[in-house]
DNA sequence: TCAAGGCTTGCACACGAGTGCAACACCCAT
DNA sequence: ATGGGTGTTGCACTCGTGTGCAAGCCTTGA
C-alpha cells in the first residue's frame, strides 16, 4: 500500500519527512504528555502509521536511563509452581508496562552470567526466583543500584526486598492437618537439597508438633523437590518402616512420589498413614492423589512481588523489607480418615 | 575498595578516564577483534574492573542495528510441555549469546501487543509457541524484516520457518499401539478448542485405523487440553457408553484427567479399556498413571527451533520452511494387556 | 494598534557506544 | 641514515531518540 523502506527500520526522521514537520514534532507526538498541536500530531500519526512506525525503545531508553526491562532470574521451571509464577509474573509486568526479560539459571552455576546480562542491558529491576543462592545477586544488584525483590528466599532477611509464602503458618497448618486426622507419630520428608524456604518449613513444623501431641519419629529423605525425589523419601520411609501413621511431604511433588511408592507396597493412603503436602500444585488436586496441602497462593505472590518492585523503583531508598503471603489449608482426601 | 560513581552508571569514558586512554580504545577492547595494544588492553581491563563497567548492550544494539534479543511469544505456560520447552529454549538462546525477551500471551488476545514489544525492541527474531493464532504475527514479522520460527504451528505450511513434531507419525504410532494391545473398537478423545497440531494427529490418527483393522466407534471432547477437559471427556464417554476396547487422547493432561475419571466409575484400565495418550509429560510417567504415550522430544524441538532462527539471522532469505521432529511410542502400563 | 502572554516549533545537544580515517610511533631492511 | 611497512591511537561522525531553549505564531486585552 505505501512505499515500503528498503533496509532498515523507519525512524522518526522517515516520518517527520513525510508528514513535513521537523523529528522534534515526531518524538513529542510519542511521548506523554508533550506539547504539540492536535492538527500536528494528528498528520504525524498518519504518517506514523503509513510507514508502520514504532519508537525505538532502545534509544529512547539509552535517552531516558531507564530500559522498563525487568530481569526474571527463574531456575527450576519444570516445577510447575514456578512455571505458573513465571507466567504470572509475566502477565503482570506486561501489565504495568514493564518488560520481563527471562534469565534461566541452574543451580548455582548460571547466576553470575544472569546478573551480567541483566548489567548490561541496564535493566530497571529484578525478580529472582531461582534456587541459586541470592546473596551474590543481591550484592552486585545493590552495588549498581538496581532495585531487586527476591521471592521465596528468605534468607536474606529484610535487608532487600523479599516476598514469600508464610512458611511458619505453612508448617504449623500441616502439624494440625495431621493432628486433625488423628495422628500421634509423624514423620517428616523432605529434599535432601539446601533450601532455606524448605528448611523454615520444615522447623515450623517440628515446632508445633509437642502442642498438638505428635511425635515426630523420622525424618526422611529424597534427593530433590520433585517426583523422583519423593519416591526416594518413600523407599527410604519403607526400608526404616517406623511405627507412624501420618507423614508431612514439605512439597507437593515430593509427596505425590511419595504416595506412589508406598501404594504400589500396598501400603493404604489415608487409611494407613495420612499424608500432607505443601504448595498446592494443580496435580494435588488429580483425583489418584487428592492430597491434603498447604496452599501457595501464586497470584497474592505476584502482585505482592510487583507490589514491591514497583516501590523500590519509584523510591530508589526504599526498603519493603519482608512481605509475607498467607497461606491455607486445603482438606482433601489424604487426611480423611474414615 | 575503589570511588563508587554516585549517580548513574559507569561509561566507557569513565574507564578511559581512569586508564588514561580514549574512550576508542576502551571501545575497541571490548570488542572482538578489534586493534588494541595488549599492555593497553589490560591497563583497560584492570580501570573496567575497578570501575565495575560493563558494555552498555543497548547502546551497542542502537549502534549495530541488532540486539540480540529474541521475542519469546508463549500461552499457556502452565501446560508443562510449553514450561519445559521455554526452559529449554531460554537455555538455549542464552548459550548461543542471544537473550530471550518473555512475551506472555493469552489465547489470541495480548498478540498485538506482543508484536509490538517485539518491533518496538527491535528484536532479532522472534520464536512463537502460542495458541494466538499466528497469521497476525507472521505478516507483521515479514513485513518488517524479523526472522521468525513457529513451534507446533504447522498451519502456515512452509512459507515461515516452521519447527513441529511429526504429527503424523503421531497419530500413527498411537494407532498402533492400541493394535498392539488387541483393541478392536477404539474412540478418540481430544479437546474442543480449535488447533491445528491436535487436528493433524486426529486425522492421522483416523487414517490408519482401517489398516490395522481397528474401528473408530466414538469422539467425546473435553473443553481445552488440560486434566479438567479429560474428565469432561471422560463423562462423555461414560454418557455414551460406546462398546469400546481402546482410546487414544490426543494429549496427555487430557488423557490423565480422562482415566481418572473413568477409574473412580469403576472402569479398570488398562483390563477394560486401553488408553494411549500423547506428548509424554513427566505426569504420564508416574506410577498412579503409567500411560503409554507418544514422546514429543522438546530437547530435539528447542535445537531445530534454534537452528531455523540462526539460519533465518544469518540469511534473510533463507527459508528453512518445515522441520519436523520425530516423535516415538513410550509403551507403558496403560495398555499392557495380560 | 500595540504589547503581553501562551502555545508550538525547530535547533542543537545529549545518551553510550562502534569505527573509518588519518596521524603517529616503531621496527627492520636497504 | 633513510624509506617503507606494520601496528596503535585518537578524532569525529553515527545510531534513534528526548528535551531545554529561544524564536515564532496567534490570541487577547487595553
């Protein structure tokens, strides 16, 4: 339809041509709030639009020293949870107008070359879910200046900004889950890997246990906070074979593995041993497990998470410190006993 | 340590400053090949370091006309096929020194504005595994010059690069094993939303039934392709009571959802009914499943997809049309028949 | 009619980096 | 000693955009 440019992306200089105004009129029709006369920029957006232009982001944020790119540090997204926040949290940037920037990590390993990248492409802010450990990003982020929440590493303290899950009220809701169900000797799965989060979890549970009546007996392990790692827990659980009639899996994958394992040794899920779960993964909810969980609202995480980045940007001095995310029980089969 | 620069960040002048040199020559350090004396290399390597300098990429990009950036367009992330695929293609990008740009989208709607980030960044290219519909994407792509791969997209055919699994060989391979397992009557259950990768194996599916002596006596749908749409399959089928030996769900969420269903009704599977199922997500593989399935290999998926990309960068005119990833049968218990 | 004031507009500079060109230093061979 | 060649370096321009400043226009009031 219109003369189509060659090489090269059409710029302003292309548009103000055509519509005959200088490439100040152009950038000012773009940008909010500028003064330019309506008959004005209506003829440049014709032209604009004629020549299928679009501002440069690039220049413009090199002009402006700020990019609205956020750095999306995530290791692990085959967990589903951090699948579903990485969505969320995705959805919700775009919404504010900021652009994620995905930085995929393993553990560990990866971390320094997201934080470089995240440097060089000056990007405004981070969000850091990943299983590295925080405490290198957070000290180069805050070495340059740039504003960054951690979510679900609480290790940091309040020192950054951090939103996480209410890992105390995560351990006690799965003791008094168990309690409910009339358990006296508990034990405890987890992942063998390091996880503050897991860790907090895990105590908080402990914690609470002598108030309820319960006995904690073993504690029992698998590798990592998935599948595998809860049919590990369970081979381990069946070779020790402890007198106990509940378990707390401190992940929903892991005690879905769990559950599997001990089933297919016949051994009856509640009936024989009730079983809680924390997360509240969309598996646990399939009617072969129907696991009693802790629930880990992702969308109050989300807005919670961009809550406070949105803060420490507009506040360079800002300290949000911890947010912390409710948390609730969700009753389902694995803990009804008859 | 060293003076920390108050406001801003450190320019490349900064380190010339420092180091006593040109900015030229800072400049030319930091790229590949350039000219650079190796006493004065280091004496600016050694300014950079104290300074905590790093190349500004977005000044780089402005400059070379190309950023490196890949518009990543992705729906529905919580299918763990398309999280363990974005995994693995930001893994990818990133080991190939390019930098995925997240472009979550809705069914159809956020598209536009996808492609607008993506054209207002000046992306290098852009990778679209989305269910919006990618006609959009595609015209607007070619009209501008940005090299574009679709994933599981084979509506366009092969006038854009075009990376997907062998759909055909799909819908073979499940005909097959239901064959295999002594199925006489089989039904098909698949989702309703519209979408051309399940329709083509649908089809293939269909067409080598008669071969192999099989006949298709029913087609019950779930609303989207995920474990809900299988449960309301699931009542479909349980509403029809077709006389039914076998069913092949055209994914594997909608096939778990499926069985489940059919199992808390009574329905002993694989004795009763045979299920095969497609993609081979990592719930297939569970215990409380064990679904025989076709295997859509997402690490051979990410390296096509890549490959197309770079050969599209590298050559504007290249048209690396269709590529087609082979997929096989994972045989499980789901129709292991005694 | 003239002056004052408000709205638009264009010029020119800035953001941070890459690079062609010419100047320069240095080394070696003649 | 001199010429030529090689390897470094800095100047100045460029990428596409935003914006302070001053000039220009138009409107309004006296």
């Amino acid at each position: 339809m219109s003369a189509e440019k060659p090489r090269g992306a059409v710029t302003a200089s292309d548009v103000a041509q055509l519509a005959g105004v200088s490439r100040s009129a152009v950038s000012r029709t773009f940008t909010e709030g500028a003064s330019v006369a309506p008959e004005t920029r209506e003829r440049v957006m014709q032209a604009a639009r004629d020549l299928g232009y679009r501002v440069n982001f690039l220049a413009r944020s090199l002009k402006e020293q700020r990019t609205r790119l956020i750095g999306l540090v995530v290791s692990d997204m085959d967990h589903s949870l951090r699948a579903h926040l990485v969505d969320s949290l995705g959805r919700a940037l775009v919404a504010a107008d900021y652009r994620p920037f995905l930085l995929p990590t393993s553990r560990g390993e990866d971390t320094r070359r997201a934080i470089d990248m995240m440097l060089h492409y000056n990007v405004s802010g981070a969000i850091v879910t990943s299983d590295a450990s925080p405490q290198a990003i957070a000290a180069e982020c805050a070495r340059h200046d740039v504003p960054l929440v951690l979510v679900n590493k609480a290790e940091m303290g309040g020192r950054v900004a951090n939103v996480t899950q209410d890992t105390e009220a995560a351990g006690r809701l799965a003791a008094e889950a168990l309690a409910e169900a009339g358990c006296r000797r508990v034990v405890l799965a987890r992942q063998r890997l390091p996880s503050y989060t897991i860790d907090l979890r895990c105590d908080a549970f402990a914690a609470h246990l002598p108030r309820l009546g319960l006995k904690l007996v073993a504690t029992v392990e698998g590798e990592a906070q998935n599948y595998a790692g809860g049919q590990e827990a369970g081979a381990a659980f069946l070779a020790r074979r402890p007198e106990a009639d509940g378990v707390y899996c401190a992940n929903d994958f892991l005690a879905l593995g769990f559950m599997d394992h001990l089933r297919r040794r016949g051994v009856s899920i509640p009936d024989e041993l009730a079983i809680v779960g924390c997360d509240d993964i969309a598996e646990a909810g399939w009617d072969a497990y129907d696991l009693t969980t802790v629930r880990q609202p992702v969308e109050a995480l989300t807005q919670a998470t961009l809550q406070a980045l949105l803060t420490c940007i507009a506040d360079r001095n800002a300290r949000p410190g911890l947010t912390t995310i409710g948390v609730d029980l969700v009753r389902r089969n694995s803990t009804a006993r008859s």
